[in-house]
C-alpha cells in the first residue's frame, strides 16, 4: 500500500498501524475488551463478540442483545468469506390481518408489534462456536466487569443517550433501568448496569438456549403482553441464525462483499457496479461531477433495493441479474452526468428463472466484520423487567402491502438496514479491507462512499473516514440529500444547480453520516491499518 506521505498530510488524525491484531469500534471501552480476548489467544470471532457485548454495556443507545446481528468472516486459510445471519423473526401471531383489525395502517416507530425475535444472542454463540477458540464465559468476561463495576459514559454517546430517554426510555416499560433517576448519564458519568450483567452471566453458563428459553425469555413475554405485544415463548425458542451465501461485486479490481437479502448490503454493490462505468479517478474528490455520479448511482441503487430486500427464505431476490455487469450498464444509462432525475424506478433485470459496526482483524489474518443493532437508538425502549437491555423495534422495516416481497408475515425476516463489509483483492481473495459504516439507510451510502475513497483515490482508512458523505436520506425517492459540513461551498452550488434539493448538517447531527470503522491488511507483510469514525466516540487499537 502506498499512502501519501506526512507532508501531505489532511486527515483529522493519523491512522493506526500494527501487526498482532487490530480492533476499531466506537468505545474505546469496547476496543479495549476485544483486544484483551486477541491477548488471551482468541480469534478474530472471540474478539468481535466480546466486543459486541461490551458496546451493549458502553453504547446501549444504539445496540445490544435485545436486537440483532450480522457479521461477515475472513478465514485466513481457506481465504473464504463466510456470511452470518444473526437477525430474527416476526412472531407467529403478528399477521397483516391482525394489524388491519386493529386499524394500523402503519406500524408507530415504538409499538410493541416492531418486536421481532432478537437474534443477537444466538449470533454471538453461533460465531464463537464456528471461528472461536475460547469459551463464552471467557468472550463475555469483560463485558460482564464493564457492566458490574460500571464505566464513565462518553460525550457522544450521553448525547444520544438523552435523546433516548425522551424518546423512548422515559415512556416504555421497565425503561428507567437505563437511566440515572430517570435522566440520561452526563458525559464522564459512570453508569452501572447489574441488570445486563446477570443476562450475560446466564449467557455465559447456559449458552444461547439460556436466553431463549427460561427466565429471559419468560421476562421477554410477559413485557411484550402487558403493552400489547404478541410474542410467545415458543417463539423465542424457535430462533435460529442461518450462515448464508455472501454476495459481491467486482470494481477496479477489488471484490466487495456484503450479506445477502434480508440486509440492504445489496445496495451498495449496485451503485458500485454503476459507478465502475464512470472514470471517477480523473475527477475532483470533492467536486459536484464526482458527488452528483454518487449520489444519482444511490438512488437508482436504492430504487431496486427497496424492492427486491426481503427475507430470502420466503421471497428470495434474482441476485445473479441483479449484480450482473450487463444490469448495471443499463442501470447507468439512466444516469444523467448533468442532471438529477427525479423520478428513479426499479428496474426489471432479466433472469432465466437502522446500531454499531466494529472491525476485527487478528494476527493470523482472520478477520470479522461485525454490526450489531437496536434499531432507532435504545429500539422500543422497553426493558424485560430486571435484565437491563432494551428490545428491537426492527419489525418497522416491514412492508404492510401484501403484494410487497418484504411484506409482513409470521416467522419472516424484515428488510434490515444493518449491514457489515469486506473488500478482498479479486486477483488473488487476499483481505484487502474489514470494513462497514453504520446507521440507518446511511450503511450502504457509507459503503460505497468509502470504497470509492479507499480504491480510487487510495486513501488510507482514517482519511477515508474523516472525509465529508452525503446521505440520500432513508433511502427515499425524490431529490432531497443532505449534505456533510466540510465539503466545499462551490460544490454544494453546482449540486443545487444540477436539480438536487441540498442541505447542509453538522454538530452532532453528523451521526446522519453514519460512524464507520476500517482495517486495511497488507497481503504481503500483514501490517494492519486501521481507521475509526470521527463522528463516534472511538477509535482503532492494535496489539
């Protein structure tokens, strides 16, 4: 890898750089905890999950075991990318009958019906059991210690945290367990969580089946059923993660990699393909000429995602047209370079038949790019009463049009926004980078922004990170992007000039650009570069 050299220098910080392993995520706390289990000679699998727990403990406005996860995984060896599904399902009694007697037309963002399965716990087992070489119990130790002992809140993350409390903590059942006196913890605060930590303790002596079936998932029932909710035990315990077939596209010599269908990574690799037909090299990285390609590449990338992102088991995608390079020209040729189109459909390919993101690389070259998520900060906000985390409100990306593929049916996976990523080099499938950003209908945005930015202009993974977005905001049709302060002026002007309706944000609102995380690997050598987002509280470590 060839970086620009010091002078040159116009990143926010300088990335990480090592070799024994390397871990970024958005807590330090959490960095922290997954490099302890790379010290005690754990895999790249051992880390990703303690580190999952400990982001529960550190951020559990944005994730933890009441919600779902998936991860992509490198095996060094075999120089395969392996796929897990860690998302669960609608309960068996939440029909679109049911919601149509009931008079919802749409389901509120809090509603006890946005309760699906959490798959986080059986993901987490599920991984270790697979690529791990140590026990739960010790995976789960330092989370369990962050949580007993407690831990000084960060700046961002109280920030989020009182926008949790008003929006969801302070209204939902059992939600004061994650308050301090019913308030939200201040910045340096130190917030204990004994609650959380006896459900990892059951984790760590029982495995999975210690949250499925018993206490847990007895707390989880009867929380549901006092606001409404129609969940059951035998729900619960008919959960299980699926290790799926990943998808990819090549572009300029790379292979990026994402989860298949029920997640949106899909979009991503879409406006790649549709940007592989543009010579993005010769353009000004921060000009309207590049940013315009981009963002129309997104939306007509978007067009087809909503649509075709649904539960694969039950209304599988056409994939292999979807991602053919054929589609993608077509797709292409309805990209105006000098004007946004409004009015962006899905297209027809020919066929012949909402979180936290951390990466992990260890020091055999085995990597684990890992996301794990609540949906909307703290999900519903409600808390199994004397378990300390809150449950998923994921059942929102459903569909209630039953002609829809992503429409709501009992036992179904929804349309998941959260996604994880890696880059392989296409010549050879040595890891090129574990990767992801977070955040909403921002994650596939992220992706191909950052890939854009690590492959055409060889950035190196902080700078890359540091480097202004745009987001197309929740993937919606229409013209309206919002805009990342920082990039130039002039270019704002020309977008607003070629048709789009543009919006700068900044402050803390800079989360709507997501809050990514990257690990480069040199083939050659096995130097780590590591990157971690400026808009989170985080950072990158190595060994």
């Amino acid at each position: 890898m060839h970086f620009p050299p010091v002078a040159e220098f116009a990143s926010r910080r300088s990335p990480v750089i090592g070799r024994g392993g390397m871990l970024a995520s958005s807590q330090p706390l959490a960095t922290a905890a997954g490099l302890s289990i790379l010290r005690a000679g754990g895999t790249a699998a051992d880390a990703a999950v303690a580190t999952a727990a400990a982001l529960n403990v550190t951020e559990p406005t944005s994730t933890g075991i009441g919600g779902d996860c998936f991860a992509l995984y490198y095996h060094a060896s075999t120089k395969r990318v392996l796929a897990l599904n860690g998302s669960g399902r609608a309960p068996a009694a939440l029909t679109l009958d049911l919601l149509s007697k009931q008079g919802l037309a749409e389901l509120p963002n809090f509603h006890p019906y946005t309760v699906t399965v959490p798959g986080a716990a059986a993901g987490w087992a599920d991984l270790i059991a697979a690529h791990g070489r140590l026990s739960l119990a010790q995976v789960l130790a330092p989370a369990i210690e962050l949580a007993e002992g407690g831990f000084p809140v960060a700046p961002i993350t109280s920030y989020f945290w009182g926008r949790g409390v008003a929006n969801q903590l302070s209204q939902a059942p059992n939600g004061a367990e994650l308050t301090i006196d019913g308030r939200a913890p201040q910045p340096g605060e130190i917030f204990r969580n004994p609650g959380l930590a006896r459900t990892f303790r059951r984790l760590a002596e029982g495995g999975a089946a210690a949250f499925y079936e018993g206490e847990i998932a007895e707390a989880i029932v009867d929380v549901l059923a006092g606001t409404g909710g129609v969940m059951s035990t035998a729900d619960l315990a008919a959960h299980r993660s699926t290790w799926d077939e990943p998808i990819s596209a090549d572009y300029r010599g790379y292979r990026i990699w994402e989860c298949p269908p029920n997640g949106q990574g899909l979009a991503a690799l879409l406006a790649l393909n549709i940007l592989e037909s543009f010579d993005l090299r010769g353009q000004d990285p921060l000009g309207a000429e590049r940013w315009h390609l981009m963002i129309e590449a997104m939306r007509l990338a978007f067009a087809d995602a909503r649509w075709h992102v649904a539960d694969g088991a039950t209304n599988p995608a056409p994939l292999d047209a979807l991602l053919s390079k054929q589609y993608a020209a077509q797709r292409a040729a309805l990209l105006d370079p000098q004007r946004a189109v409004a009015d962006v459909q899905r297209g027809r390919p020919l066929t012949s038949s909402g979180t936290v993101y951390f990466s992990v690389v260890d020091g055999e070259g085995n990597a684990c790019s890992f996301i794990n998520s609540n949906y909307q900060g703290f999900g519903t906000g409600i808390v199994p009463k004397g378990w300390g985390f809150t449950l998923q409100n994921r059942g929102h990306g459903f569909s209630l049009d039953p002609g829809h593929p992503n429409a709501l049916a009992p036992g179904k996976r929804p349309y998941h926004t959260i996604i994880p990523a890696m880059i392989t080099h296409a010549s050879n499938d040595a890891l090129f980078a574990c990767y992801g950003v977070m955040g909403g209908f921002m994650q596939p945005q992220g992706h191909m922004q950052v890939a854009v930015g690590l492959i055409d202009d060889g950035l190196d993974p902080q700078a890359a990170l540091d480097r202004p977005r745009f987001c197309i905001e929740d993937g919606t049709a229409g013209l309206g992007v919002s805009l990342e302060q920082g990039l130039p002026a002039e270019t704002q002007t020309q977008l607003a000039a070629m048709g789009h309706t543009v919006r700068e944000v900044g402050g803390l609102q800079r989360a709507t650009f997501g809050r990514g995380q990257i690990i480069l690997r040199e083939s050659d050598t096995g130097v780590l570069w590591g990157g971690s987002d400026p808009r989170a509280d985080g950072l990158a470590m190595t060994l």
